[in-house]
C-alpha cells in the first residue's frame, strides 16, 4: 500500500512539474514594432491626433480672441451687453471643452479610431500566439510588455521568434530589439559616464597615495 502510494505521488509530482513548465513569454510590443501594418496605422493615428489637435487649438485662440475684444471693448459696453457678451464667451468655452473631451476623452473619436485600426492587428498577433502555443504545447503565454511585472525571464521560454516567423517576419538573422535607450538606468558601474566628480575624487586618492609614506617591513633577523 505505502508502497502503491509512493508511485502515484511520484507519479502526480512528475505530472505537475512536467505541466508546470509549459509556458512561454512573448514581447508583444517588440512583435508589433516589426508589422509594417502597425506602424502604418500608428502613423495614421498620429496624422489624425494632430488635425485633431489644431481644430481644437483653433477654437481655443478663437475664444481668446473674444475675450481681448471683450477687454478692449468693455468700457464702451453697457451692463446688459456685457452680461450677453460673457455668455457667449462662457459658451464658447463649454463648446471648445466638450469638444475635446469628444474627440481626446475616454471611449472619445480617437478611441475608437485607434480600436478600428489596431484591433485587427492585435488579433492577428493573438491568432499567432495561439498557433505557437499549441504547436508547442504550451499552457501559458506571458506578454513581457504587458502589466505583468518580469523580474527575470529565461531566455528559453521566450516564444517571440516564433510568433514572428507565424506572421511571416521571421529573419534569417534573429530578430532582436534595439540598442538600450540613452535614458535607461545603468547597471554596470565601470560603464558610468565620466564627470567631474569622479576625476576630482580619483585625483584626491591619487594626492593622498603620494602623500602617505610607504611603510617599512620589519625585519625577520
């Protein structure tokens, strides 16, 4: 009995540990930034922020206009037209805030432009995890660019490559992500740049070796 009993943990143990070790990681926004379809999306989006944005901007100088006139125009005003003129310049302002808030506000026109022409595209990454995952028969996939944090990922679980040859970006050369950004912390310390400090300090230590007489050693008769 104690005997059937070890086999079947064992047997349950080696079960487990063999499916705990089928899972992967992909880096999605590396794997988008090799779509040419992506970024011929991206840079429709930001086309189209930008017109966006000099409506809006348009409509802030007109609105500014109206209150250099009114300011200009104010002692020649009666009480009543000046009440009717900070109503309409009131207005304006509601009209030029709800506008944006159209357009640059959550689920707003640039929402749901951005959704129209990336969502087909991300279905088309996510069909390709798919794909991998059960060719190789994996149970989980990561997304090292998602919220998760990954604090360290063998580079053995790393299923990327294989997406983008499901996609039809695969290289003869690996695909690898660009050269470390300027701004990224650095994490060697001789790799650090070279300031003014660190020469005053290194010509202070080097004063204070001259200055500090070699000791003798003594003498073992």
């Amino acid at each position: 009995m104690k005997k059937f009993l070890f086999i079947f943990l064992a047997g349950f143990f080696l079960t487990t540990v063999s499916q705990a070790q089928k899972f992967g990681y992909i880096d999605s926004n590396f794997i988008l930034s090799k779509m040419p379809a992506y970024a011929k999306a991206q840079a429709e989006l930001d086309k189209q922020s930008a017109a966006w944005q000099k409506e809006i901007e348009g409509m802030h100088q007109a609105v500014e206009k109206m209150k250099e006139d009114y300011k200009a125009e104010e002692v020649l005003l009666t009480e009543e037209m000046k009440k009717k003129r900070l109503s309409e310049i009131t207005r304006k302002e509601n009209e030029v805030r709800e506008y944006q808030r159209k357009v640059f506000g959550f689920e707003g026109m640039m929402f749901k432009r951005r959704q129209d022409l990336i969502r087909p595209i991300q279905d088309e990454v996510f069909t390709a995890v798919e794909k991998v995952a059960k060719a190789k028969g994996l149970q989980t996939v990561f997304d090292k660019s998602g919220d998760l944090i990954m604090i360290y990922t063998n580079p053995v679980h790393d299923y990327t490559e294989y997406v983008l040859e499901e996609l039809g970006l695969a290289t003869d050369k690996q695909n690898v992500p660009g050269k470390k950004p300027a701004d990224a912390l650095v994490d060697d310390p001789d790799s650090l740049p070279d300031t003014g400090i660190q020469n005053e300090e290194n010509q202070t230590q080097q004063q204070d070796k001259k200055k500090t007489p070699p000791t003798k050693k003594k003498s073992n008769n």
